[in-house]
C-alpha cells in the first residue's frame, strides 16, 4: 500500500485555481479530494472538520484568502482588500482555538496589504499561501528529526488524537516524531487513543500509521492510564492547537487526562508543534477559547440517536494541559524544556 505521508497527495494544495483537500470524514473508508471553489466552501469544510489539524486549518485558510482574492471581481484596489479582510474575518470565526489559523490569515492578509494594485494582490496572497505550505511541510520535517531521538529508547508510544499527515500539509508533527524513530527503530509499537467523540484517532491516526507500516493498536481513551499503568508504554508524544507564553497547552479533549496518567505514573509526555502554534500573545492556558462543539457529536453515532431528546451536553473540542505536566515541547526550532516562558521566548528569538 502506499504511505500517505509520502505518495499521497498533500492534504491541502492549491490545485487548479481551486483549494484542493483531503476529505478526511471520509477517511478511511473512502479516499477522495474536496475542490473548494469559494472561500465560503473553504470555510464550510474548516467548521465542518473535512480539513482540520492545526496546522492544516492555517494552510487552508490562507488559500481560502488567497482564493477570494481570485474569485473577486474588483477591480479598485481598496474594494478587493475589504473583501479578503471579510473573508479573513470568516475564516478566523471558524475555529478559535488552534492559533495557526489566525496567525496564517494574518500572514497572507499583510502580503495583501503590501502589495501593489489588484493583481499583485492576487499574485502576493497566493505565494504567501504557498510558501506557508512549503514552510509547514519544512517544520514537521524538522520537528521530526528533533524529536525522534527522544524516542531512542521507547518500545511503545501512545498518541492522542491525529497529528499526522492529515493534520498539517504532510508527514505531521506528533506522528513526524513517530515516524522519525520508526525509521530509526522500526520495531516501535504506537497506542493509539480513538479520541472521543470525533474518533480522529480511530479514523485517521491508525490509518496513517498502519500504511506507513508502523505497529499500531486502538485504544479507548478510558483504557489509556490502565495500560501505562501496566509498564507498557514508554513515551507519549501528542500535538497542540496552541501553545501559551508558560507552556500551557491546548489541544485535543482527553490530552490533560493523559497527561496526568503520564505524570503520575512517570511517562515523558511530549508535545510536538511547529513554533506557528506558540501563542507568545496569550500567557497561560485559562486565556485560551475552547471551541465549543455540536452536542450532535456525542449524543448520536452516524444517523443513530443514544440519548433522549434534549439532552443536556457539554462538549469542549479541547483541554489544556498545564505546562508542569509537559516534559519538553518539540519544535522546528529544537527541543524546548521548562521553564518555557523562557524556552519558548528564545525560540522566537
Ligand atoms: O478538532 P481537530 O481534529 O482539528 O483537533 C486536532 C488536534 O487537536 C491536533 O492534535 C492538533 O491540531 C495538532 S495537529 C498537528
């Protein structure tokens, strides 16, 4: 079979003047690529997790600027860039809480913003997009090579939620890491948690790694801390939507539970991110939004319905991680340790 995080296409392009993307609630059952041909259908398929994965959010949102810059028919120069900062004001509301999206839009807003008239606006956002997906492959590649050695030793590994291929434009962040000791040691054996209620880890992160060739073997999310708790897991390594001035982290909902099992049963959990999810902007992790999602994606599975009608729900899409519970946060720029006020700052530096 083929390995996606190398033969596959990337999981979002800029393809024909449309924004090409993996359609990842389809996987891994059906295979198939969503040509996005507005920036309202970019935005839909972000809201709606057909693309999703921090870093791959940013990379899509940037091309859906670019693309409303393409799709626009103004012709005076003010008009074009009112209509990419709506868009842009679009895109952002989609999703609060992985920063590389805000951050991406940003980006290609200011390439916009500097550029002369309405087609080197045109041309400006669309090169600032890809060099934001040229850039992002670079850092998981980076933080791959960062990050694998710290698995040297472990024989088994558990990850959370889908940090993969899928979740940036290829070859991920938490399973570059895995990916990077598994050439090394390619006898590594990877838990992989199913990540309620979205089932990112059930859907996309054992199917990556399984056609990659890497051991892996589902979990729930409730079984992981029996299983550290036994001595058969080494190591976790999981990813992050954002990361805050002291090393708080946010990232999939069931990562503090790991971490704490991690902590007490003293297992190394690291976070691997490119440093696009640093938020030196927002100091600690209660000053990070916690995207609040549809009560549909715990009270039904597919068309059926497990609850009564009216149920009461809560259902935050992310936790965060307090940065005492993190062993060291692995980035393009290197391996960062406590105290990460400090690290995180010089790695900006
Ligand atoms: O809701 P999702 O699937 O977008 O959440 C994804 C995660 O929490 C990932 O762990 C995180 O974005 C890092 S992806 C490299």
């Amino acid at each position: 079979m083929e390995n996606p995080s190398k033969a596959d296409p990337r999981t979002v392009a800029w393809v024909d003047d449309t924004v090409a993307l993996i359609d990842q609630k389809a996987l891994p059952q059906v295979q198939r690529s969503i040509r996005c041909r507005t920036v309202e259908r970019v935005a839909d398929a972000i809201a709606d997790l057909e693309v999703r994965g921090a870093p791959a959010i940013g990379v899509a949102a940037a091309m859906g600027v670019a693309l409303a810059a393409h799709t626009s028919t103004a012709s005076e120069l003010p008009v074009l860039l009112a209509e990419l900062h709506a868009a842009a004001d679009m895109l952002r509301a989609t999703r609060p809480t992985a920063v590389n999206l805000a951050w991406a839009v940003d980006q290609v807003l200011s390439a916009a913003v500097a550029a002369d008239g309405v087609d080197g606006v045109r041309s400006a956002t669309l090169e600032r997009a890809q060099t934001l997906a040229d850039d992002d492959v670079d850092r998981c590649h980076a933080i791959g090579a960062n990050g694998g050695p710290l698995l040297s030793h472990a024989s088994n590994v558990i990850t959370h939620c889908n940090a993969g291929a899928l979740a940036t434009v290829e070859y991920g962040t938490a399973l570059g890491v895995i990916r990077a000791a598994h050439d090394r040691h390619p006898d590594l054996h990877v838990w992989v948690d199913e990540t309620r209620p979205v089932l990112q880890g059930a859907r996309l992160t054992s199917y990556e790694l399984t056609r990659d060739g890497v051991a892996n073997t589902l979990i729930a999310d409730g079984a992981a801390a029996s299983v550290i708790a036994r001595g058969d897991v080494d190591a976790a390594v999981v990813g992050a939507d954002r990361i805050a001035a002291n090393g708080d982290v946010a990232n999939k909902i069931g990562t503090y539970a790991l971490a704490l099992a991690c902590h007490y049963h003293e297992i190394p959990f690291y976070v691997a991110a490119p440093l696009s999810t640093v938020d030196l902007d927002t100091p600690d992790g209660r000053s990070i939004p916690i995207e609040e999602r549809s009560p549909d994606e715990i009270t039904r599975v597919g068309d059926t319905h497990l609850t009564l009608p009216g149920q009461s729900v809560h259902n935050p899409a992310f936790d965060v991680t307090p940065a005492g519970l993190v062993t060291a946060v692995i980035t393009e720029a290197g391996v960062l340790r406590a105290p990460y006020r400090t690290s995180l700052a010089q790695a900006f530096a």
